[in-house]
C-alpha cells in the first residue's frame, strides 16, 4: 500500500510526487492522460515558477528545451503599450505544456513514485468512525475496469475540473465571472520579442507567447453566456478577434495555424476547503484565477510544495491527519492571499469597460507604475 496517492500527474501533482518520494514516502500517481499531451495554457514558466523548480530540480534540461522571456508586454485600447523586463537578471521561459509536463512526470518516476498513466481518478474511498469520516484512498477507472486503492493520505491535483474537489463538494465555479480561454499555436507570426504579450480589450484579452521552433501561442480569454452558438465554432471566434484587432492582425496576417483550437471554461474555480480528513488539494484543484497575470503554474507549484510539507508531516506524526487540510489552509493564505486578491482586482478590472479605459489613461500618464506591476506578476 502506498504511504500517498495522488490524483493527477500534472505540474503540481508531478512536484508534490517528487518531493514526497525524496522525502522517503511510498507514492502512487494516477493520470488520465498520457504522457506527452497537449494542455491549453499560455506556455511560459515566469521566474517565481523557475525559483520553485529550482529548489528541486536540474533544471538544465529544461532550460535547453526553452526559450528566454525577459519580460511582459502590455497592450490596451488607443494604442497604449508598456513594456516591463523583469530586471536584476531575472528572466522566464517559454517552453510548451507538452514538453514541460513530460520532463516534470518523468522526474517523478526517477524519484521512485509509481506513474499510473490513462488512469482517471473518479471518486474517493473513507472510513467513518465516530461519525467522522476520513479519506483513505481512491476509485480509479482505466483499462476497462475499475479498482479501488487505499493510502494514508490522498492529494487531489488533477485540475481546475478535480473530479475529487467537486465530487466532494471542496470547490464550485462561481456564477461570475464565467470565462472561457480559445488557444491555439501558429507559425509565422511577426514582431515578436522576448517577451510575453497580454493585450487587454474591453470585455475580453489575448495573451500571445512566442515559443521554441518558430511557434507561437495566441489564447484568447472571452465571455461566454450559456447557448452562445458563436462558441460552437472556436476556430473561428479566435480568428475573428485576432483579424479584428488592430495591433494583432497585420502580425496574424500571413501566419499559419500549427495545430487544432482547444476551448476549455468556465474557467474561474473557488476552492471553499483545502482537503478534508485524509485528502489535500493543490493546483488547480485548489482553486483557479484567469491566468492574465501569467503566474498560473508558479502559484501551482507553489501549492505542491505546501501539500506535500504538510503531507510529510502528518506521515511523520507531527500534524494528525484530520487537521492537516486546516494547516494547508492556513499556509496557503499566509503564501498567496495578497497575490490573489492582485489577480483578482485585474481579473474585475477587465470585465469593465471604464476599468480598461482608466487603466489605458492610467498607463499611457504613469507606465513605471506597469512596470512594477509586471514585476509583481511575475513573482519577481
């Protein structure tokens, strides 16, 4: 029996798999997908994310199978565009889902957890006892058949639609704002530099990446009522507002589509509980914000970090298990409650039109106060 089993074998669960095994705990992995695919996202590691690998990992291997990106660029109505570096020789890399989340997985392995792939975790095991009831494994689903697999202790980070948060009602979408990302690569692409693009619209904003081997990434993130029959059609909303905007379209013009679209939403998820007895959250799992800030896949990382401490903990005996998901709680808000509450302010800032406005004013008069902005996000 696995000492933990982890649901998911993306960027959080992969590092939480790594340090635990480290650490000397018998770990299990379980991953719907198989290794490498593709995830829409916006393909860039900013230098928070890069510090927190570092901590663990050679990351010389990535580093060769990516490109720099020094710094953001951002665009708003009128015209008006800030470029930020992250100075003091800090950069990030570009570097595509498919290939990061293959070297993270196999990092994994090599630190002796037990990858399950095309896997997918349907539900949880627990026992009662007193008329308190504790997780103590899962029901996983794979091959045609389905089996049960126990544990004494169960992370979910199988994302922003965690089949386990949901199920056990630890995370719900909020009726607002209801989101949905349309992303795809292309060649061809001109005026790109080292640097991330966010260009924000009113009512909707782009992030455009350029990537190694001539790719670029353009994901739009849109309002999307229910019975939207436009949506039915991502190839062609995606199109349209790249064609429709005037900074974009001259550098969309002659470029080539690389790859299928790829629509994923609602995307906003509210975590209303880390865990319960016997079960922690992390990633996406534990709550997800509209990545125009670009530090999606540090704060989840981050969050591994925190999950598979707490974890140690109460395998050593130091934390009792029915208090370790109040102990994530608490640590996660102590590592990311003001960086919420930035993410959250630019996420209502651009669902408002007059927001935009004021902050393309606001840009144009003072672009230092951007630049500072862009560090922040960054996880400078």
């Amino acid at each position: 029996m696995p000492d933990v089993i982890v649901a998911g074998g993306g960027p959080a669960g992969a590092l939480a798999a790594i340090l635990l095994a480290r650490a000397g705990a018998r770990v299990r992995v379980f991953e719907r997908a198989r290794f490498p695919r593709h995830k829409l996202c916006g393909d860039t590691l900013n230098p928070g994310a890069l510090a927190v690998l570092a901590r663990h990992l050679d990351t010389t291997p990535l580093l060769a199978n990516s490109d720099v990106i020094d710094g953001m660029v951002i665009t708003g109505p009128g015209g008006v565009s800030v470029r930020g570096r992250y100075g003091r020789g800090l950069s990030g890399r570009a570097i595509t889902r498919e290939v990061f989340d293959h070297w993270l997985i196999a990092q994994a392995a090599d630190a002796g957890a037990e990858i399950d792939e095309g896997v997918a975790v349907r539900d949880v095991t627990a026992t009662t006892d007193g008329g308190r009831t504790r997780i103590n494994g899962v029901i996983v689903q794979g091959g045609g058949s389905t089996a049960s697999h126990t544990a004494r202790m169960v992370i979910a980070a199988d994302g922003r639609r965690s089949s386990l948060a949901f199920g056990r009602g630890l995370a719900r979408q909020p009726a607002r704002p209801r989101r949905w990302a349309i992303g795809a690569y292309f060649t061809g692409v001109t005026g790109l530099t080292t640097a991330g693009e966010m260009h924000v619209r009113d009512g909707h904003y782009i992030g455009v990446a350029p990537l190694p081997g001539g790719l670029t990434n353009a994901c739009l993130v849109v309002p999307h009522a229910h019975g939207d029959e436009a949506m039915k059609t991502p190839a062609r909303v995606l199109d349209q507002y790249l064609g429709a905007d005037a900074a974009l379209a001259p550098r969309f013009a002659a470029a080539s589509p690389a790859g299928p679209v790829v629509m994923l939403g609602p995307m906003a998820v509210d975590s209303l509980a880390c865990g319960e007895p016997g079960l922690l959250l992390a990633g996406d799992a534990a709550g997800f914000i509209d990545p125009m800030t670009g530090d999606g896949l540090r704060l989840a990382l981050a969050g591994a970090e925190l999950a598979a401490a707490v974890t140690l903990d109460v395998l050593a005996g130091r934390v009792a298990p029915d208090q370790a998901h109040t102990l994530l709680a608490a640590r996660r808000r102590a590592a990311f409650q003001s960086k919420w509450r930035f993410n959250r302010t630019l996420r209502s800032l651009v669902a408002s039109p007059r927001g935009v406005t004021a902050a393309a004013l606001a840009a144009r008069a003072l672009p230092s106060v951007f630049e500072r902005m862009i560090r922040y996000a960054g996880d400078c």
